[in-house]
C-alpha cells in the first residue's frame, strides 16, 4: 500500500525529485501553476498526451486565465490522468534531473539545482489549472467535494483548512487503504474538479 498521501496521491521516485518538484508539485493540494494552454475547456476530452510531450488541453472546468503564468514547457498533467502515467513523467522527469546533476538525497548548490531545472524544463510535469485555488474560482468547494467523494467510497479522507500562505487540502488519516485507492482517487478527482461548471 501507499504511504499516506493527499490530494491525487501522486508518489515520487526518489527524494531528489521530491524536494525539486516541492514548488511545482503538491504534497497536500496544489503547487504553482506552469500551463502551457491559456485556454479553459468545459469538458475532459480524450488525453492525447504522452510521457514525453505536453497533452492538448488541460481538461475540466473552466479556470481563469492567468497571463502572468509560466508558459515554459513541460509535461501537462491532466485530471484524469492515471497514477502509473503521472508517476511515469514523474520518473522521467526525476531521471533527467538526476543525469543533469541533482544526486539522490537533493543537497546541491542553488547553481546546480537551476542548471538541472533548466536542462529538464521540457520534462517537467505541470499541474492541473483546475487544482490551482488562484484560477479555479470553485477550489475550496471542490476540494470539499472531493473529500466527500473519497469518503463515500471509503478512503480515510479529512479536510485540512487553509492557513497563511497554504490552500484549502485533504490528507489521509490512515495509510490503511483499499487496494483500489488510486482509481477511486482519480475517480473522485475528475468528478469533483473536472465536471462542467
């Protein structure tokens, strides 16, 4: 079973990638966003994407357009994407990172650490607009209804409220969970995030 984990329940490769991705990925909610597309959708459509390139839209609900966001390039991540391919760019990612510098345990120079990013940029894997509390003006409530979600199907979820600085989140009581989790996980995250609004 996984550890205890929050939000989608995306588990990283290796410790050099978890304090890398620290300011792009989340750990409880949702990290800053780096969408290529500025464009909202109002439906998930077929994820086109692969490992190795952006997908063609963001998917779920509509979200304001940030024009201040970063459009860097990188692997955009979708609601529906499935744990084994979120995991999958993020091993890719963590990989490049690695072969670019970073060592296993994450403790190098501020220098080397941008050098890697910056050789990596391409792999990089960009969160959801919809997970965004900045540009998704139904966050909070989707956050709640995603927890009611998750505990309907019998996953340990609660809410942790917000604080200066942090968005509304959930995390797991208990590791203890049932073998199903990831696709209830994803399930109750495009239910919850990506309906139409």
């Amino acid at each position: 079973m996984p550890v205890h984990q929050s939000r989608s329940g995306l588990a990283l490769p290796s410790l050099a990638a978890a304090v890398l991705l620290g300011g792009l990925l989340v750990g409880g909610c949702s990290g800053p966003d780096r969408q290529t597309a500025k464009t909202a959708v109002a439906s998930l459509p077929p994820a086109t994407g692969t490992p190795d390139s952006p997908s063609s839209s963001s998917g779920g609900k509509s979200v304001s357009s940030d024009d201040s966001a970063d459009t860097s390039p990188g692997v955009q991540l979708r609601l529906d994407d499935t744990t084994e391919k979120r995991q999958q760019i993020r091993k890719i990612y963590a990989s490049c990172l690695t072969e670019n510098g970073m060592g296993s345990n994450g403790q190098v120079s501020d220098t080397v650490r941008t050098k890697a990013e910056a050789a990596c940029k391409d792999k990089a894997p960009i969160q959801p607009p919809e997970l965004d509390p900045a540009r998704n003006p139904h966050y909070n409530q989707d956050v709640v209804a995603e927890v009611k979600c998750l505990s309907g199907h019998g996953i340990p979820a609660v809410i942790v409220p917000a604080t200066a600085g942090t968005p509304m989140s959930w995390t797991l009581t208990t590791a203890d969970v049932p073998d199903d989790y990831p696709q209830i996980n994803t399930a109750c995250l495009v239910a919850s995030f990506g309906s139409a609004s």
